[in-house]
C-alpha cells in the first residue's frame, strides 16, 4: 500500500507553547500542522550544520536591541583610529561629545517604565560593548565600581569611554568620585547623589 502523505506522529507539549504556536500560524495564514514541521525542519538542519540556535536568536535579539537604542557597527580598528584622530584635533570636545552621549543614552533608560533603571543600563553596556574582553560591574550599596580591560584599545578610547560612563552615570543619580584611565584599562568608582543633588 502506498501512502499518499508522509506518515504523521502524535507529539505532546505544553499547552501555552502550543496556544502561541497556533497564534503565529494564524497571522502567518498557514496551517498549526505545517508550522510544527517547519520549525522541525530548522532545527534539524541548524543541528546538522552545527548551529546553536537559541545563541543566534539571542544574538540576533542583541543586535535589534542594539540599533533600537542607537549603537551602529563598525570596524574595531577603524573605530579607535577615528578615536586617535578626533581625541587628538579637538581632545577636549570629544571629551564633551562623550559625556553628552552617555547622558542622552541613560536618560532613555531614567524615563522608561523599569524597576531598575541603573541595572538595565549596565547590562545593556556590558552586552553591547563586546570588544573589550574583560568588563566588570559591581553595585555594593550606594556605591557602584565599573572596570572595563581591552589591551587592544589606545589611551584615548578608554578616556572617551570613561567619560561616556560618567555622563551616563550621572543622568543615573551617580556621582564619579575616583577614575582611573590608561591604554586598554578604566576604572571608575561613584557613589550614589542624595536626591535633588546634581553634577
């Protein structure tokens, strides 16, 4: 007896996962049936092919993140030579341009509707600075220590930065009592201002 259509198998899941399932084939138009062995088909040829795919979607949801909040990608190298340049014409404004930076990124996050304003702002720093190797965040009451390495980056990247995270810092109720900046290495120290305190 030949069958006319692949063989079909009766699979168990959860009911919310499935209850979503069956939205999405709705919006897509197309049947719960035919959705279920599409998403078969991806994993079993991301899985032949070595892919991780809960890594790339997380990847992929990082990379959106990233260019909603306003990040771009560009070359690392070419990055720290246009830092050189600009830090080494006109030191002073891009001084200025970073910590205007950091201010207008953390107030998206001061405005926003979040329990913890500061704590999603770091963690969206520490995902979205993925050049530097090494980068620690260490909240301890009402102070806070941030320490970023990178040995590839030159002196005037970590100065840049270390003023991007002051201005940010300080939209976030901080005040930056100690810094320590050189080539591939800043490390700041800030305590939280008192309420109605500001700069």
């Amino acid at each position: 007896m030949i069958r006319s259509e692949a063989e079909r198998k009766a699979l168990f899941a959860r009911k919310d996962l499935v209850d979503r399932l069956s939205e999405v084939a709705e919006r897509r138009g197309c049947s719960l049936y035919s959705l279920v062995n599409e998403i078969f088909e991806v994993v079993l040829k991301a899985e032949d092919s070595g892919v991780n795919l809960r890594r790339v979607v997380e990847e992929e949801s990082l990379l959106e993140a990233a260019r909603r909040t306003g990040y771009v990608l560009v070359l690392e190298g070419l990055l720290y030579e246009m830092i050189e340049l600009a830090y080494r014409g006109a030191g002073d404004q891009a001084v200025r341009s970073w910590f205007e930076a950091g201010a207008w990124l953390a107030k998206r996050y001061a405005t926003g509707d979040l329990r913890d304003p500061v704590e999603a702002f770091l963690n969206s720093f520490k995902s979205f600075t993925w050049e530097a190797p090494e980068l620690t965040v260490r909240r301890s009451g009402e102070g806070l220590h941030v320490r970023v390495a990178n040995p590839k980056a030159p002196e005037p990247y970590s100065v840049l930065l270390a003023a991007f995270l002051e201005g940010a810092l300080n939209v976030l109720s901080y005040r930056v009592v100690s810094r320590e900046v050189s080539r591939g290495s800043l490390g700041l120290e800030a305590v939280k201002r008192e309420a109605g305190a500001y700069g």
